[in-house]
C-alpha cells in the first residue's frame, strides 16, 4: 500500500489519484486548496472524535459497576433512572422545538413509500436500486409467492390471470371508477379533460377525476394513462399487440407503480470497505450516481448490454402540457458511524483518520457534481444518513462536521442534510435533544431495531442473561421505542417536512408475510420503511396506496405517549430454567447467522447477502443482525448460561453446515477442513469468545482486523 505524503497527511495513493483525477475537476475546487483545508480540519475535529468514544467506554463501566453492585437486588426503576441522569446518559430535556429545515425534496417531504437500502461497492444494486423509482407491478407479483402456486418454467396463463384479478382489486381500492370494476371495463380513451372508460357499452369515469394526471398516444388510442393517488403516481399501459394486453379486454399490458421513493446508498453495514483501495470503489460508485454516468455490463437470458440510470417519465398533462416525473429514487448516502478509522489516510500522530470525518469530505465532494446537474436533489441537498451515534454530544459533533464541510468545499450552509439513525440506546433515550442538535438539517430518523437490540444488550450487559433472541420483538422496551421514536418525530414537528422511518424487511423471498405483516409501518405512522429489493419496493408501495400515512399521524398525534419508563425495560431472563435442548437449539441459530454472514465478509469482502438460516431460509443479512447473535452468546457465556467448550462445539457443527449451504459457490473456501487456519472461523469465534469487550458490542473493529488479514495473505 503507497502513501503520498500532502499537508500533514499520508493519503492512499489510489484514493489521492481518484480525489485529483475524478472528483475534483469540475467543481471549481482546486487540489492544493482542498487538501490543505481539509488536513486542518481532519486535525481539529479527530481529537474529538476520539474524546466521544472514550466517553461512552467511560459511561458503559459505571453503567457495569451498577448493575454489579445491585446484583441481587431487586430492581428499582426511578433508582436505576436517578443513575442514568447522574452520569450524564439521559440528558435534561429542555423545552419543545419544531424542526426547521429548508430545501428538503418532496421524496422526503410530502410523499410517503418505501425506502430501499443497498451496498454502494456493488455498482448493477447501485443501479437497480436508484432505477427503482418505478416497477411493474406484473412482474412483482407474478414472480413472488403473493401470487400462491408454482410459477413452472414456462409462461404461467392462469397465473397471469390471477395477477391481473389481484390488480384490478387494487385498482378498484385506489383508484375506484364510478358504478363498476375495473374488471368490467372494454376501453380507455381521453375525452376532453378526462379519463373515460367503457363498461356495457356505457361510458364510466373515476369517482375522483382529479386522480387522473395524464396520459401519453392520442387521446383515442392512447398507450398509457397515469393516476394519482397518496402523491403516489400509477402508469397503466396499454398495449392491445403485447402478451397481455391482446388477451385483456381493455387493451391493458403493465401497471406501473412509483416503488422505491428513495434510497439509501449504503457506505456502512452492508459494506466491507477497510482500506483505501475498498473506500475508493465505494466512493467511485457514489461519485457517478452524483455524475449521472454510472454504468454496468450487464447479461440476462444470453444477452450483453449496459446497465444505466433511468431517464425521467414524460406524459401528456390533461391540459395538454408536458409532464416530466423524476426516473429514479432520491439517493441518500449513509456514512459510517464515529467509531472506525481507516489506514486510508495516516494522520501526523501516525494515526489512521476517523473514517467518519472522511466519508463526510468525500459524499459531500461527490455531491457537488449533483449541484449543478440537478439529477438527485432538485433542491441543493445532499443527503447523510449517519448511523450509531450515542446521543446529542455527538449528534452536535456530526453538526459541527458538517459545518466544516460546507465551508471547506464553499457551499451554503446547511445543504448537507442528516438523517439520524435511532438504533444506539443513548440516542433513544435522548431523542428529541439529539433532533434539536440538528433542527436545521434534520430529514429523517429511523429505528434500526436490529442495532438497536444489539446496544440495548450490550448496555445492560452486567444486569443478567438476556431472553431469548426470538422474544425481543414481544419484549416491552422494544415496541415502546418503536413508538417513541414516531411520538417524538411528530412532536418536533417531522409531518410533511421529514422522515419517519421503520426497519428492514429481511427476508426477500416471502414477499406473502411481507404484504401482510409490513402494512403495520405506515399505520405506525411511518412515511418510509425499509426494503431489501427493487421487486420488494414494488409490493409495499401498494401498503402506502391503501393508507394516507399523513392522515395516520394526525390520528397518533392525540395517543398517549410511549413513556421512558417502558424503554428502560432491561429485557433480562428473570429466573431462567431453560433446558439444555432449548440453549443449545438457541446457540445453533445465533451460531449459524454469525458464520454464514462472517465467512463472506472475511473472505470474499461481501458485507451485504442473502444467508440461509438455520432452516435455509434466505435472509438479508449486515452487520447489525451480526451484532445481536455475537452479543448474545457472549452474554450467555459471561452469565454462566453456557459453557466456552459447548460454544465452540457448536461454532464448528455449524460451520460444517454453513460449508454445506455454499457448496456451490466455487470461490468458497470452507472453513472446516483446517479450523485453525481459516481467518473467516477465527473471526467467528472472536466476535463471540471477546464479544464483552467490544466497544458498544460493535463488530467492525474484529471485522476490518480480519479482512485485511484475509487481504494480506492473498
């Protein structure tokens, strides 16, 4: 690895080359200029970063000592409060506040849908995901189990028609004609200012005729007709030569659906960047989604071509106008947290630079590119999701950096807009303060559950045996936090100016349980939630159709309010008498996830797939389901649940199997035939075996010292 030496800093050879070669011309930006500016700023803000993280290492231990000394005791709430107050963990709340945040796009604003997350390293899921904006609502259904049956190999006709049935339904729901179903109706046409539809040689129309926006063909004939509803927009094709649509008694061959509003662009979790040639890619991606000019070789059924970003959607208005609706998902871009460093630049103290700090400089950088082209953010913006801060010293912290940025790069204040992840138990219990550090660039909170549970175990680590991973999602804590987290957003006034959003739908092949179970997160009061595929987008826009998630707050504005009391749940094992069987069956499954996700990341550097499960079910697995199974076992062995031995005998039976599960992957190494040499088990073992020691319960740090061994051995 080549350093060059540059104001104060060694900087990655190739992460200099592509800051001076591909990101800065055409910004106005000169190297000499941003090199120098951002070293002074890199040198004034990483003592402080390193300041916060010793402060939590400092608040965990009194945290530990406490529950050590009331070993036995019974427990006492208002003590246990009084405590965190006195160490500074739940700060003071001051008086209420409403956000002020401006320039913020409509996507995040005003229209509630589904967010997509997705690794930024993989340049065809960058695509996919920004072209996610629209989808064939068809296809989604067609190609997923909430159409019951085998689809087979061939073209499916009675499958088909299910699909169109289950369509016209959702028609019917959303956008309802007058008189009759969508099933009744013969042809399509414009007449005058209005859609106008035949049933029994009787003209019907929409019972709101506003909902229809415009159309494109001629008015008698025309190839597509586009409805409103929720600000949510659908494009019905019609096409009476195509597949469908010479079968369909209207002519109709596709309905399409505005899916995935916005996407996440992931730097953190679903990633394994750990040096300077790893951050490059990363940032290289990132950098032609600002530019507009990523690209992909692609291949599907034989056939070469190149993947790019989706043009806009250009329609007829019903006045005869032109309508331009944006292509793809506003792009947000979340960094890592305040944690790691990264060798991809050395500081003159000789160390590595906070890779926060960096992530920072170089979105914001790459967003420049956006500012004059207007392909993303029609307002100026660019967004920041930033993941596991503890609370509103460090959220002021991410302000304060953020600030340097825009004058670093010479850009208005407050263009870079932050979304706050809620998944680090410091921040919960101090939301609404952490929200005001950041009231003029707020855009988003979101409770990543899944860290979240992670922290919440790490943090009352000394307290007892944790339950049963299974039961934290009945556990009390977790569904008043769930509430809190919208309580607090709408308080601050979030309604119709930013995100409230809900987690990850993890597994991608049971796309039935998701329709009937994540219909909860906009009746929770969520305007996004996440989803794991473009096809998943698709399917859950259908949720956002049915329900005005806007009206839906309104309702949860007037409910009693989630109470700090019920968050301070520690979600403990009072007297467990759990039988053998049960503990090992429990240690199999968190011992499998740990594997099957580990052995990519160490050798193969996949931070982000699709992992069978114990019962080989397919599920989206990132780092944080990582953090709860490790934290688990290791809070299991500290309090005596199980034994190292038993632990280790399970790591390798499951290892076998998880070698089984990837047999068909020819660049797989398994880690059974030499336990001792294979990186990836080692990895494994000490994620769970030093799991009690690990800052907050984090796995990054043992992942990245892994995976650069991995790398240095190739």
């Amino acid at each position: 690895m080549s350093y060059i030496k540059n104001h104060s800093l060694q900087i990655n050879s190739i992460l200099y080359e592509f800051i001076n070669k591909e990101v800065l011309p055409g910004t106005g930006i000169k190297s000499d200029e941003f090199w120098n500016k951002f070293a002074n700023v890199v040198h004034e803000l990483a003592p402080i970063n390193k300041n916060l993280i010793e402060k939590r290492e400092i608040i965990q231990k009194k945290i530990d000592e406490w529950h050590k000394k009331n070993t036995g005791k019974d427990f006492n709430k208002k003590e246990y409060t009084d405590f965190l107050k006195s160490i500074s963990y739940i700060s003071e709340e001051k008086e209420d506040f409403k956000i002020e945040t401006s320039n913020v796009d409509q996507e995040i604003a005003s229209i509630a849908g589904p967010q997509l997350v997705v690794p930024v390293d993989n340049a065809r899921y960058a695509l996919n995901a920004a072209n996610a904006r629209w989808g064939s609502l068809y296809d989604a259904l067609y190609g997923t189990d909430v159409i019951p049956g085998a689809k087979g190999k061939e073209f499916n006709e009675d499958r088909a028609k299910k699909v169109i049935t289950y369509v016209r339904n959702f028609l019917d729901q959303t956008a309802p004609l007058a008189g009759v179903s969508w099933k009744e109706i013969s042809d399509i046409k414009v007449k005058d200012q209005d859609i106008v539809f035949l049933s029994s040689n009787k003209e019907v129309q929409l019972k709101d005729k506003k909902q229809f926006i415009g159309y494109n063909g001629e008015k008698s004939k025309p190839t597509s007709i586009l409805i409103k509803n929720n600000n949510l927009h659908i494009d019905i094709l019609i096409d009476p030569n195509h597949t469908i649509g010479k079968s369909d008694k209207a002519s109709i061959s596709n309905i399409i659906v505005e899916s995935a509003l916005s996407t996440i662009i992931d730097n953190e979790d679903s990633v394994a960047a750990v040096d300077g040639e790893d951050k490059v890619k990363c940032y290289r991606n990132w950098l032609g989604l600002m530019k507009g000019n990523l690209t992909a070789n692609m291949q599907k059924n034989g056939k070469k071509f190149i993947r790019k970003l989706n043009p806009n959607r250009d329609y007829i208005s019903r006045d005869g106008k032109k309508i331009s609706l944006h292509g793809r998902a506003l792009l947000l871009n979340r960094n890592v947290g305040h944690l790691m460093k990264n060798p991809a630049i050395i500081l003159k103290d000789g160390s590595e630079i906070p890779e926060g700090i960096m992530d920072a400089f170089v979105s914001t950088l790459c967003a420049l590119h956006d500012f004059k082209n207007k392909n993303n953010s029609r307002t100026g913006s660019v967004y920041i999701v930033k993941p596991k801060m503890h609370g509103p010293e460090e959220v002021e912290f991410t302000n304060t950096l953020f600030g340097k940025v825009e004058e670093v790069l010479g850009i208005k204040k407050y263009s870079i807009k932050v979304g706050i992840m809620d998944e680090e138990r410091r921040t919960t219990v101090n939301l609404k303060e952490c929200i005001r550090q950041v009231k003029n660039r707020i855009v988003f909170i979101n409770t990543g559950f899944l860290d979240r549970t992670g922290d919440e175990m790490h943090t009352s680590f000394e307290s007892g045996p944790m339950i049963f991973k299974g039961e934290m999602k009945k556990s009390t804590w977790l569904n008043t936090y769930e509430n809190w987290n919208v309580d607090i957003g709408l308080s601050c006034g979030f309604s119709g100016k930013a995100q409230i959003g809900k987690g990850m739908w993890a597994m991608p092949d049971q796309m039935a349980d998701m329709m009937e179970q994540k219909v909860g997160h906009p009746k929770s009061g969520a305007n996004c939630a996440w989803v794991p595929s473009p096809t998943a987008a698709t399917l859950h826009s259908m949720h956002y159709h049915k329900i005005d998630v806007f009206k839906e707050q309104d309702k949860i504005k007037s409910r009693s309010k989630a109470k700090l009391d019920d968050i301070l749940e520690i979600p403990k094992a009072d007297r467990p008498n759990w039988s053998m069987d049960d503990i090992n069956r429990e240690l199999e499954n968190n011992a499998q996830s740990i594997l099957g996700y580990v052995v990519r990341w160490v050798d193969q550097g996949v931070g982000c797939s699709k992992v069978p499960d114990i019962n080989n079910v397919g599920l989206m697995e990132d780092r944080a389901t990582l953090r709860i199974s490790s934290q688990h076992i290791a809070n299991w062995l500290h309090h005596g649940i199980c034994k190292k031995e038993q632990v280790l005998d399970v790591m390798k039976k499951m290892a076998k199997i998880v070698d089984e599960q990837n047999k068909n992957d020819a660049s797989y190494k398994k880690m059974s035939e030499n336990f001792e040499k294979s990186i990836a088990f080692s990895a494994a073992c000490d994620l769970v075996f030093k799991g009690r020691v690990q800052p907050s319960g984090y796995t990054e740090p043992l992942l990245h010292q892994k995976r650069l061994e991995k790398k240095s051995s190739v």
